[in-house]
C-alpha cells in the first residue's frame, strides 16, 4: 500500500465509522458502535504517526493529494485535496492522537448512558471535519472544515438535549462562532477579490508583490492585505475563544468531559492558531493585523487567568486555563514567532487533554460532582488520577529549571513563547511585543496560583464530601449520590476504571516529554529542516534566532513567577485552609469582577439580547403596527370603513330624494355645458 493510499484511508476512516454507528448504531450495538468508531481512529493515529515520523525523520518533502474537484464557479475553483508538510503533519497527530484516546476513554465515561452510537459518531464526525481542516489545500475546504467542526461542537455541546443548560450552551456557542465565521468569509471573498484565487500554492507567492494594494473606502485608502488578515482573524477569535467573543468556551463546559477535553482542549479551538500561522505569508506583510493578533492574544491570556482565579466548577477552571493558553499562542504568532506557538499548541494539546480527562476521572469518581467546594482528600482514594493530574499541573505551570533546559512540555513551550516576544520587541520586528511579554509573564503568575489551587482544593483539602454525607445522613435524606445520567451510586469516592485511566497514562508522556524531545525540530537550532517552508518568515523577522539570545533574567522570570503564584496558593490553601473560603465568602469588587467573568454575559444581554429586543419592539409596534399598518391596510380600511358609514346616509330609501339628486346633477351638467360653449 502507498503512502498516499495510506493517508486517504487515514483520513476518511474516521468519517466511515461515524456513518456506520450513526446510521447502524441502534443494530449493530454500543459495543460495535464503539469498537468500530475507536479501531478506524486508531488506524487514523497510527497514520498520522508515521507521515509525522516520514517528515520529522524521514525527509518527506511536502505534497499535495488530489481527489476530485470541489466547487467550481468561473475563476472561484477548488479542489477537494489533502496537503503533506509540516503543519498538517503536527496538526494530524494532535488530532488523531488526542482523538483516539477521547475514544478509548469515553468507554468508561459514558458506560452509563444509552445513546452511545450516537456520542461516537459524533465523536468521529468531528474528528473528520478537523481532519479535512488541517489537510485543506485552499480556503474552501479549509471553510468546510471550520463549519464542520462548528457543526460537531453544537451536536456534542448539547449531546444531553434534555438539559435545558446543555441546549442553551449549544445555542450560544453556535450563534458566537457564526459572528466569527461571517468576517472570516468575509476575509475569504478579499483574499479573492485581490488575487483572484484561493489555492493556497497559487496564492502565496503573489502575496510579497502585491503588499502594497489598497482599498478605497469613506475618503481613505486602507491597506488591503491588513483589511483580509483581520477579517480572516476574526475568524479565529469566534473558533478559538479569544477576547470579546470568549464567551461560548466556558458554557460548552456542559457536555460531557470528553467533549472538553477532544474539542475546546486540544484540536477545534486550535484551529484558529492553525490558521494564523498557516496564513503566515499574509501576516508577514499585514502589520497591523499582526499587532491586533497579538494585542488581542496577549488580552485574552489576562483575562481568562484572572476569571480562572475565582471559579469552583472543575472543568470551567480548566476552560478557562484553556483560553488563557490560546492567548499565549496567537500573541507569539502576532509577534512574529509562528513556529513558538505552534510550538505551544504542540504541547498544550497534551497536557490540558490530561487536566481535562483527568478532571473528568474526578468527576466519575465524585459521582458527577464538578463543585471543587464539594471535593478534598481525594488523593489516596483515587491515586491514578492524583498523580497525572500532578503531572498536568506542572506541565502547564511551565515549571523547569532553565540553566539546565529541564522541565516537563509546557516549561519548553511556555518559556518559547514570552522569549519570542521579548526579541521581537527589543529587535524592533514587534511594536507590542514587550507588553505580550510582561501580560504574559503575569499571567504565568495567575495560571500557576489557580492550577495548584484546583489540585489543593480537589485532592488536599479536609474532605468537604463527608460533610455533605453526614449533612444529608442528618435530615434524613438518601445515602447514594446521584448523577447526570440518572442513576444511583455509593457517595465514597471511587478510582476510575483502566479503560479510562490509560488513556491518561499516555498523555502524561506526552506533557513529560514531548517538550524536551521535540524543542530543537519546532523552535530549535533544526526548526528550518523541520519546517520546510510550512511557515514563512520575511526578510527582516529573526524573532526565533533572537529568542535564544535573551538577557538570563528573561529566562529566569517566567520560573519565578510561577514560582510565586505556587507560594500564594500553598499559604492560601494548604497552609491557612479554609482562608480561600473565606476570602471568597467576603466577596468585595474585585471577587465579584471575576467571579461574574468581567459581566461579558450581563452586559451583552444588555446590548445585544435586550437591544435586539428593544430594536425589534421598535420595528414592530411603531415601524409595522403604527407606520406601515396604520398608513396602509388599517389606514385605508379605517378610511373606507368611515366614508362607507357617511356615505350610507344618503341612501335613504325614498324615490323623491332620489329624484332630486338626478335633478341637481342634470342642473350641473347644464350650467357646465352653457359656461363651456355658450359664449
């Protein structure tokens, strides 16, 4: 079997096996449905390993799969195709990889509830519309993709549809995504407005003539590649939860864990990143929608580190570190240093899959309880899942030493990433580039004080579930605890299953050493061999050449602020117990600011929910009820209605009055005809 025959198959299987447990689930089974959806994702991983492994080592040069024509439309052509280089290849194993261990783990997971062909299939689906994203060859299929995971996330968001909560979340994480996706079909019609095409080969090399190219429009000549790189970017903000149009990410939390940790994880909301950095010969020349990537990125990272600091639900936390770290990925890519925030997405893919997976191996041992208020002294009785949540902790707390270049994933990456922005900013190529740096080196400080605190209140803290047990013991109340699928299980803790913990042990390889193995091919001294051209640079951007020349403080701080936010979360939570209760139990302003999310949710119900509302209510009661119908069928109704009742009078019935209407009329007509021509 080729090569190319291989990554075909690779790429539909995960397609197939949705079709055949959506269409033949209900026959063929739940263990069928998931035997048949996890072995095609497997083979699908096992593929996509050995296209990473034939590029990384192997020197596979990049190509270009064609399948069959996709739309054709006069100069608008697309070709349904699957693009081999670098990017693709890290895309496809983050896909495959964390996507078949979603599988494997959803065994267990959802080994309760009965419409289990239904969640894989799902589950597949996804997988292959992301498959389809990462492999596209122009921006039609890549479109396709981004709806179909749209698509996919809406299904898996709202997968519970009988909870009202779940429904909405769906709603709103579809609506959000359509708001982003229309300026990214907009910035997909400027692409083509200027070059006149949407094949990425055929497009990138027009880019460097072309920089120059304005737009007219209200007196003002704009720069034409800037107004695409922005729209395009709009794009990516809705996909991947970035600042303003966040809000979707932490309700999406609703479906069930897996969903978290395959989609707003490790592969959808990534698409965004992916698509910047795919796109980086258009930023290069786009200055100013690379400043706006990173002014956002760097916004995004400080404000979701600042909500995290003051949730209780498990997985919201995680979602929320989830956003944050999406923020340092796009401010590395605003900056210039494409290959450090892919670097970053590599990494992160890894280690927030085991936060999320391992938070939902809490979650199915606590009995469906995601309150971490209800949670404590859960380390001896769920020993597996303590330790790779300890190994997800610091990974994404970027904990290492850096004289030695020791330290798990995220230290590699992290550090990659604040190191860029710093040269970008003191080699000039970024005017921003210091204040990524310093929000996000504070933001370093925040993820590491709420991660610890997630790992302290959870599995440290006097047992808070006791509490509950004896409370509802004491008024009388069932001793089983129940959970979201309606069933009844004993309320003592419990480790979970090895079907849902291998998959954990597996992902914390990867947030160990995927760092440390893969730093000199993504920004190391091969990252020009391993790219290959996947990610273009201009002339004058030495940011990754400048970020291994950093001043030592540089390298330094980001440990020790991590360092300090580890020290307020000991003192906090370990130290003083209950001091954290306490704290939020006084609330004050800027407890609340975070607690309520910044009011993004309150105060776009007030602009737009309540505004829409407000401008519909003025159309209807005033621009159609008063304006439209009143001057129009009720006016000319009334109008009619009136003359008729006035009118009706004179018929009255009697022949005299008749007769002299009739002779008032021939009067008239005579003084008419003597006026007219008797002169």
């Amino acid at each position: 079997m080729t090569l190319e025959l291989l990554i075909i198959l690779g790429v539909f299987a995960p397609l197939a096996g949705a079709a055949i447990a959506g269409l033949f689930g209900r026959r063929i089974g739940n263990v069928a449905s998931q035997a048949v959806t996890t072995g095609l994702l497997f083979f699908s991983c096992a593929v996509a390993w050995i296209v990473f492994s034939q590029h990384t080592w192997g020197g596979l040069a990049a190509f270009t799969i064609e399948l069959l024509p996709f739309i054709n439309v006069g100069d608008f052509q697309s070709t349904w195709s699957i693009r081999i280089d670098a990017l693709s290849a890290v895309m496809l194993i983050v896909v495959t990889t964390v996507s078949s261990l979603v599988h494997l783990y959803s065994w267990g997971y959802m080994s309760e509830d009965d419409s289990r062909p239904r969640f894989f299939a799902y589950l597949s689906l996804f997988t292959f519309a992301m498959l389809a994203l990462v492999t596209a060859a122009d921006f039609m299929q890549l479109f396709f993709g981004w709806e179909g995971v749209g698509l996919a996330s809406y299904l898996l968001i709202g997968f519970w549809y009988k909870k009202p909560t779940a429904s909405a979340a769906a709603i709103k994480a579809f609506v959000v995504n359509r708001v982003g996706d229309f300026g990214f079909a907009l910035g997909i019609i400027t692409v083509f407005w200027m070059f006149g095409t949407i094949q990425f080969a055929e497009l990138f090399p027009l880019i460097a003539e072309r920089a120059g190219t304005g737009w007219g429009f209200l007196g003002y000549q704009w720069s034409a590649l800037d107004l695409a790189g922005v729209l395009l970017f709009v794009g990516a903000m809705g996909k991947s939860a970035q600042f303003f149009l966040h809000t979707w990410l932490p309700d999406a939390m609703e479906g069930p864990t897996p969903v978290s940790a395959l989609i707003h994880a490790a592969t959808m909301v990534t698409a965004g990143v992916y698509m910047v950095c795919l796109l980086s010969p258009i930023y290069e020349y786009a200055p100013t929608a690379a400043m706006l990537i990173a002014i956002t990125g760097a916004i995004t990272a400080l404000f979701a580190a600042t909500v995290g600091l003051a949730q209780n639900d498990i997985k919201r936390v995680i979602a929320y570190s989830t956003c944050s770290q999406l923020g340092y990925m796009f401010f590395a890519a605003g900056v210039g240093a494409y290959q450090a925030a892919m670097f970053h997405l590599f990494t992160h893919a890894f280690f927030k899959a085991l936060l999320f997976l391992g938070a939902g191996s809490v979650i199915h041992g606590m009995h469906h309880e995601q309150d971490m208020r209800k949670m404590g002294g859960l380390m001896k009785l769920l020993p597996v899942t303590y330790a790779v949540m300890m190994i997800g902790t610091i990974a994404i707390t970027g904990l290492g030493i850096p004289e030695l270049k020791w330290g798990f994933a995220g230290f590699y990456s992290k550090d990659s990433v604040l190191e860029s922005a710093f040269a970008a900013a003191t080699s000039g190529h970024s005017p921003v580039g210091m204040f990524a740096f310093f929000i996000g080196l504070f933001a370093a400080g925040l993820t590491a004080y709420y991660s610890w605190r997630l790992v302290f209140m959870t599995f440290h803290n006097k047992p808070a579930w006791k509490d509950d047990h004896a409370a509802a013991h004491a008024h009388g109340h069932d001793d089983h605890a129940h959970d979201d699928h309606g069933h009844h299980g004993p309320l003592k803790p419990h480790e979970s299953p090895w079907v849902m913990l291998v998959p954990l042990l597996v992902l914390s390889i990867g947030a160990i050493a995927s760092g440390f193995v893969f730093y000199e091919f993504f920004v190391g001294d091969a990252e020009h061999d391993f790219w290959r051209g996947a990610i273009f640079s201009g002339p004058e951007n030495h940011v990754i050449h400048d970020s291994h020349y950093v001043p030592q403080w540089v390298l330094w701080a980001p440990l020790v602020v991590s360092g300090l936010g580890t020290l307020i979360a000991v003192y906090v939570y370990v130290l003083k117990e209950g001091l954290g209760r306490r704290m939020a139990e006084r609330g004050g302003p800027l407890h609340a600011f975070f607690f309520n999310k910044w009011f993004f949710d309150e105060i776009y119900d007030a602009v737009f929910v309540k505004g829409a509302r407000a401008l519909g209510d003025l159309f209807w009661k005033v621009g159609d009820v008063r304006i439209i119908d009143g001057l129009g069928p009720n006016g000319a109704a009334w109008a009619s209605l009136k003359s008729a009742v006035r009118l009706s009078r004179i018929q009255s019935g009697y022949v005299y009055h008749y007769a002299f209407v009739m002779l008032l009329g021939v009067a008239g007509l005579l003084a008419f005809a003597l006026t007219t021509w008797g002169g």
